[in-house]
C-alpha cells in the first residue's frame, strides 16, 4: 500500500499534513498549527496516531501539539540543534538520521535558514519531501535566523532531490509567490502555464501544495539563481550563485 498523505488546512494559511501507512497503522503528523483540524481528520479516518515530528519552533508550528497529544499521545520528533526552545521531544534527531512510519523510511535533512535547527523530512519511496518554511511554492522561508549562505545551501539540498518529488510545504502563500515570480521571469513558459493553475485552484478555494519539485525547479525564482534569466533580471550575471539568491529574498522581502 502507498503511504496516504493528507494535507490539513490550519489557522489562515498553515498547513499540516499527515502520512498513514496502512499495512502498519501507524501514522504521523508534520506539524501541528492547531489541533482541531488535524483530530478531526483523523476521527475521520479511524487512525491511530502514533509520531508527530515538529519541522522548527514557530507557534504557528507547534501551538497545536499539547491539546493533540491530550486526545493522541504519540511520539514527539524535532530537532535536536533546536531542542531548547521545541515543546518536550520523545526523540531528538540530526540531519542523516531516518525515522520509519510502517514501511517506510523518513530521512532528516537539516534546512536551517528560516530559523536555525529547522529540519526537512524525505521519504524516498513515496516521492515525498515535507519542507514546511525552508523549500515552499514558487518561494523559500523569510531568513529569520540564518544568512543568505545558509538558507541557499538549504536550498540546495532540496534542489537536489529527485525531481518527480511531491513538495508539501508550510504555507499556502503560493498566489503572492507567484506575483513576485512574474517579476522577476514574465517570460517564463513554464511559470506562465502554473500561474494558470494557480489561479485556478484558488478561485475554488483548493491547495496549491503539494507540488512537484520539477516544477520549482523550473519556476522558483529562489532555485533559479544559477540561470541566465534570472541574473539578468536582477543584474548580476557575474556574481556567485548564494549572492544572487540573496540579492532575490532582499527583493522578495520588499516586494
């Protein structure tokens, strides 16, 4: 059976998500912004939850874990470089280390950038990377805490990955992302056919996450800065790849 993932809309504009592997039962969460929606998709679906893991420590992230836990206990996962300030963990983890739901075999990837300690779960055989405010569509997390050069190695990761990998980010800011893509590639074909998509998804009130990384690659501004295009348009076509990037977040911040 495939790994079923869920995606919950919270609060005005996070997400949560929740995988179930359905040979085991056991079923985790990716973040918790409230607890309402996600126990009640659960109750929904008869599923037992048995892991959390918390991407970084933002309220908008965590708020929701004790009242959860009331209903669900289940095993708390976070980073452990940002184990001070994370509600109490049953288990501390470090980019490399994996965690199994059923099956199926998570890997932790540190993302630092947004804030520092922030990590990324990839689960290789579902095609399914969960990024939260690291990698999101059509834009990257607000540097709150890491440089430029953090948040682009982050990236970088990310980019890696194979690219018929499902993105399932913490936001739904994809419609003000796009506005900013077109500034800085009108052009582009591929952001012109997603932009449609986009628009459409939104005047139905549907989630424009996950997406796929093939489509960042090809039109995120934030995975861009090694193209002609995109240091065209923002004048540094000689500059290094990191300086480029950081040059494209000063101007998204402004936007």
């Amino acid at each position: 059976m495939p790994l079923e993932i869920l995606t919950i809309p919270c609060l005005t504009d996070n997400y949560a998500y929740i995988a179930h592997d359905a040979d085991t039962g056991e079923t985790l969460v990716i973040d918790v912004p409230e607890a309402g929606p996600v126990m009640a998709a659960l109750t929904q679906r008869g599923w037992t939850l048995s892991h959390v893991l918390l991407t970084h420590h933002h309220a908008d992230h965590v708020d929701g874990l004790d009242p959860l836990l009331k209903v669900h206990p289940a095993k708390v996962i976070g980073a452990a470089a940002d184990v001070y300030r994370l509600p109490a963990l049953d288990l501390a983890v470090s980019e490399g280390d994996t965690i199994a739901i059923g099956g199926y075999r998570g890997e932790i990837m540190d993302v630092s950038g947004h804030t520092l300690g922030h990590i990324a779960l990839h689960f290789p055989q579902a095609q399914a990377a969960f990024t939260a405010d690291s990698l999101m569509a059509l834009g990257c997390g607000r540097l709150f805490e890491g440089s430029p050069q953090v948040m682009f190695q982050s990236l970088a990761k990310l980019a890696a990955l194979p690219p018929q990998t499902w993105v399932y980010s913490g936001h739904e800011y994809t419609a003000s992302n796009l506005k900013f893509a077109f500034s800085i590639e009108p052009d582009n074909a591929r952001l012109i056919s997603r932009g449609e998509k986009i628009t459409a998804a939104g005047k139905i009130g549907l989630p424009t996450v996950p997406e796929l990384l093939s489509e960042e690659l090809a039109t995120n501004p934030f995975l861009r800065s090694h193209t002609a295009e995109v240091r065209k348009a923002v004048g540094m076509e000689h500059a290094e790849d990191w300086q480029v990037f950081a040059k494209i977040r000063t101007l998204k911040d402004g936007f």
